[in-house]
C-alpha cells in the first residue's frame, strides 16, 4: 500500500455514507469516517501477535502531519524494541449509560430541551433497549421500537425521539462505543407514518361535561390533576408541565417569559378549583421543584405525553387533546359574551393591533379572573376531585 497516500482536500471531501468506511494513509494509519461525518485518526499494529486499534485524535483538530508523526512515533518505539502495551479497549456502556453521559455533557443546550430529548429515550426506547450495549444495537431493533410510537399515533414524537436518540448514537461512534449509529439508517419520511395536517383535536363544549364525568373516575392520580388544572389555566402543555412551586403566588401563576411561547411574563389567575388541585399536589409533593414532576425524577418535569396518554386511556383519543382545551374555553367564553381582548390575554396571544402589543402583562386582570372562576364553576364544580 503506498505511504502518506492521503491529502488534505481527500479528507475534507470525504463525506458520511451509509456505513462508517476508512482512508488509509499507509503503515497501519487510517482516517475513519462515521455515519454522521465525524473523522477521526486511527492506527492498526501488532503487539505480541494481536491486532491493537490506536486512536490518535479527531480531524481537523489533529491534522494530517500530526497524525502522520504520531504514526511514525509508535513504528520507532517498536522498531527500537520499546514494549507497546495493548491498548484497552473502550467501556462498555449500555444504551442507557451513554444517554446519561451524552445529554449530561449538553450544557449548550437548555435545560429544558435536554429534559424532552432525556424523558423520551428514558420512557420509549430505554424500557426494551436501555440494558443493551448499545454497541450492539442494530437498525431493525431500534425501528421496532420507534414503531410502537408510531403505531400509537406518535407521528411528531417519534420523529423528535429518533433525532435524540442519533445524537446519542453519534456521540457514542466518535467515543468509540459503537460503529454505526442505526438511527441514520432510519429514513423518517418512509418508515414513519404523517400525521394529518389539522388544528389540535377538541371536543365541542356540549360534550366537555360528559368527558368531564369520566375523567372524575379517576380520581386524584397526577395526570388527571394535571389535566383538570390545564382546563382550569387555559396555558400550553408545555407551560403546565414545567409549572414551578415558586411561580404560585397567591391565587396568580406568574409564567415567566423564557417559558412562553412569545417570550413575555404571564399572569393565570387561579380559580378556587384550581387552587384545590394546588394544594392536593402540595400535598402529595415529594421535594420537587415541579408541581407536576416525572414519576422516576423529581428532578424532571412529567412526560410531554401524560396527558394525552391519560386522554386515550379513558376513551376520547383522537377527539380531544391537552392542547384542545384551549378551543374548548375560547369558544365557551366568545359564547358567554366576555370581552375579546380578555380572552385573548388569557390565551397569551398578542393583539392583533401590533400598537397595542406593548400591552401591561396584568391588562384585563380583573375580567380575566372573574372569566376563570365563572368557567371552572361551569367546568368543574368544588365537590369533584
């Protein structure tokens, strides 16, 4: 094989394929290119008979002329007798392990994202695959995963999973835990089912009662708390999921702005049922930050999908979601008569007058809270859970 055969516009033209492939560069050196074009410097060699593997560093942070002296260095040593120890070979980490490991070093991202990204792994790939090594996993064995999720209507979900899950495979290439990342092998266009394009799933207001009969069957349990006080606030999922202990001030949930939607303070008056399902989760509370925390971390906020999970299980899948509820209350207030702009404060949309963006965040306050109480009446009377 000829010496010194790689230039650096091969390696920079060296672009990902379907599976990791490598560059010799001659007397054992290599550059290895992984499914997500990472590039890394490697060397084959023998010690004591035994094929050895000794990764030199990554490219471009170690460069062609270096990677070539380091090459160099251990040919010298074994020319010169110098004894070369095995190199040992790389931990083996379960599936679950390196997901710890990857989204704890994420500190460029927000707690938040990496708290989705985590929650989803923890809860749909890791109870099947989590033990495994996950240098040992393969495409056909994470796609049979992913389409439980799909198969139960998790069309956006599932797509999100698998991208978290990739960077989690990817990091473990490069750390050398695994060859291929079997997530790239995975086309979401074609293995993944879409989902329609339509507004969020809600009941008509005719029909809130009935839900609301079934869904006081079960009881006190968190998802069914949570999703009475999401009814009750008109707010997001993603703003009840992340509700903080420290934002409940008084009878006003104060929503600060890095948790909306449109980056701005946000005040929920809490209505008396509201404040009932408050105090019951103060109750039950464990030490979380979080009103309405993870079932395995109090150090998470529970899963994105609890709710519609519970929505599903007591019969009203496809016909309502936690997003829904914010149609069921908007059309039940212009019903009843209350004032637009109130109602539009509730939901936290700006105003269509761009002039009067600048609004107080507390405007309407006083409408907005008789609005609240007089809705969670009609909604959930004080005798029910």
């Amino acid at each position: 094989m000829p010496t010194n055969s790689l230039t650096e516009s091969k390696i920079k033209a060296a672009k990902p394929k379907e599976k990791p492939y490598k560059l010799f560069d001659g007397h054992g050196l290599y550059l290895y290119v992984s499914t997500a074009g990472g590039k890394s410097w490697r060397m084959t060699y023998r010690v004591n008979g035994k094929a050895q593997t000794n990764t030199f560093g990554p490219y471009p942070l170690l460069g062609l002329a270096d990677a070539r002296a380091k090459r160099d260095a251990v040919r010298l040593a074994m020319v010169n007798g110098t004894p070369l120890k095995p190199v040992k070979k790389a931990e083996t980490l379960t599936l679950s392990k390196a997901s710890e490991r990857y989204w704890e070093g994420r500190k460029d991202l927000s707690t938040s994202y990496v708290m989705n990204a985590v929650n989803a792994i923890a809860q749909h790939i890791e109870p099947k695959l989590g033990n495994r090594p996950i240098g040992e996993l393969t495409r056909s064995e994470v796609l049979e995963v992913l389409m439980v999720m799909d198969a139960a209507g998790l069309s956006d979900y599932v797509r999100k999973t698998r991208m978290w899950l990739g960077q989690v495979f990817d990091w473990a290439v490069e750390q050398e835990h695994a060859t291929i990342n079997p997530c790239a092998l995975i086309d979401p266009r074609k293995a993944f089912s879409k989902a329609p394009v339509e507004s969020f799933a809600s009941l008509e207001v005719t029909e809130i009662h009935q839900f609301m009969e079934r869904l006081k069957l079960e009881g006190i349990i968190q998802s069914a708390q949570a999703c009475r006080l999401l009814a009750l606030t008109w707010v997001r999922t993603q703003e009840l999921r992340m509700m903080e202990w420290t934002e409940i001030d008084g009878e006003l949930w104060r929503i600060p702005a890095g948790k909306m939607k449109r980056r701005r303070d946000h005040l929920v008056p809490l209505s008396k049922q509201a404040l009932v399902i408050l105090e019951n989760m103060r109750q039950r509370s464990t030490g979380s930050v979080y009103v309405f925390p993870n079932d395995r971390r109090i150090d998470r906020p529970m899963s994105e999908n609890a709710i519609l999970y519970l929505i599903g299980r007591i019969g009203f899948g496809g016909k309502m979601t936690g997003h829904g509820w914010r149609t069921v209350a908007s059309t039940w207030a212009n019903e009843t008569g209350y004032d637009k702009d109130a109602i539009e404060r509730q939901l936290a949309h700006a105003p269509d007058d761009k002039v009067r963006a600048t609004y107080n965040r507390a405007e309407y306050l006083p409408e907005r809270k008789a609005m609240l109480q007089a809705w969670a009446d009609w909604l959930l009377p004080a005798a029910q859970p």
